[in-house]
C-alpha cells in the first residue's frame, strides 16, 4: 500500500477528531472559558507556570504528541505489521494524546476516580514516557556519534534557543516573530556551519563516541528541566526550533 495514504487517512481522521472529539473536551470535558483566567496567569511563577504565545504552546504541544511516532511506529510495523501499529498511533493519538495534552490525565484519575488510580496512571505515563525517551535518545546517539558535523550543529541550538527565550521573555517580552526568524536564520547558519566544520582542522573536536554523547543528552536534559530559564523558555523554544 503507498504510504500516500496512509498520510491522507490520518490527516482526515485528526481533522475530524478536531472538530468532534476535541471540541468535546474543551466544551464538555475542560469547559473552556477565554473569560476565565488560566493557570498560567493565576500562578504565574516563571518556572511552572508561564504565559505563553499560542504559537509556541502549538509547536511545544506538537512536538510532544507527534515526536515518538516516527520512532515507536517503525518499531510496531516490524514487530505486528504496520496496521496494527498504524491504528495504535491513531486512536492513541486521538483518544489518549487529546486528553494527556489538554488536560492532567493524572489528577483527573486522581480526582475522578480513587487516588490510587490516580498514582498508577502517573506511574505508568513516567515509564511511558522513559520509554519514549530512552528510544528518541537512542537514535539521536547514533546518528550523531563519528559526526562532527551534527554534533557542532545541534551544539549551537543550544545558545539559539537561550537567546531566543532571553529576547522574547525579557528583552521584548512577546516579541515571537522576531525571535522566531533570528531564530530560523541562525539555525540555517548552524547547519551550513556544520558543513564547513566536517572538513576543517577543528573536525577533531567535534568527534565523540556514544559514551560521550549518551552523558552529554542527559547532561543537558537535566539542566534544561531543572533550572528555572531553561524550564521556562529555552526548553520549549529548542522543541519548537527543531
């Protein structure tokens, strides 16, 4: 079957679930108010909780829904067939995915049902998502090791993406499309960099095996999550610039 469509298929199925099972859950489920005041202005505290650009939070949520499907999927279609592992992206995507990143799938357990039901739902999305995790890594190693090239790159996103976070939260707070295409250009620029460094007296520097790499991510990954104006900007600005 041409993988056409296969594409065509789930764009119609996540138009239709948009426009039926989501408006569901923001009319019935999460009752969406625009005259209420959402969290992240109630208990804006610059970490957790951030007023965010809309066209930000649609690239950070994006990412998140859509980042582990072209990685799981392949897996699911050696393993079953790759019917099987299509419709487990597609409904999952639609009933469990529209749910997760709407809402705290979690403390609606927790809420609607017992609180154990709650702990096992948060239990079971942290070894999900080790999981997930553990697999995008795991390709990110391998397609980096022996190659200064990406390496040198995907170094630079990492001073793009504070810049990029610095200009729009505190320089011009809200300032997206000038930090976006500042952003995008430099990201272009890493990568034509990348090139010239492949092939000159610096090639060396950029060399690591997995080891190096592995500790490297998880080095990064830590300090993205952990400290407050990675958390707050640099972590959902590097997801949505690459």
């Amino acid at each position: 079957m041409p993988a056409l469509y296969l594409v065509i298929v789930s764009g119609l199925v996540a138009l239709l679930a948009y426009r039926t099972y989501g408006a569901f859950l923001a009319a019935k489920v999460a009752t969406l108010d625009d005259l209420r005041r959402t969290p992240a202005h109630t208990h804006n505290d610059g970490r957790d909780y951030v007023p965010t650009n809309k066209f930000v939070l649609f690239g950070h949520h994006f990412a998140a829904i859509a980042g582990a499907g072209p990685l799981i999927g392949p897996v699911l279609a050696a393993q079953f067939g790759y019917l099987p592992g299509f419709l487990w992206l597609l409904v999952g995507s639609v009933l469990a995915g529209g749910v997760h990143d709407l809402v705290i799938l979690a403390n609606i357990a927790r809420e609607e049902v017992i609180p154990l039901t709650g702990s096992a739902t948060a239990i079971a999305i942290v070894f999900v998502m080790t999981v997930a995790l553990g697999a995008m890594a795991l390709v990110v190693v391998n397609a980096l090791k022996g190659s200064s090239w990406g390496v040198f790159s995907i170094a630079l996103t990492i001073p793009i993406a504070l810049g990029m976070g610095f200009w729009s939260h505190r320089i011009r707070p809200g300032s997206i499309r000038a930090a976006t295409v500042a952003g995008v250009a430099l990201l272009l620029l890493a990568v034509a960099a990348g090139a010239w460094v492949q092939d000159s007296p610096i090639r060396s520097w950029f060399l690591f095996p997995k080891e190096g790499i592995s500790i490297a991510i998880m080095a990064y990954g830590f300090l993205a999550s952990v400290l407050p104006f990675g958390s707050c900007s640099a972590r959902a600005i590097t997801s949505r610039a690459s």
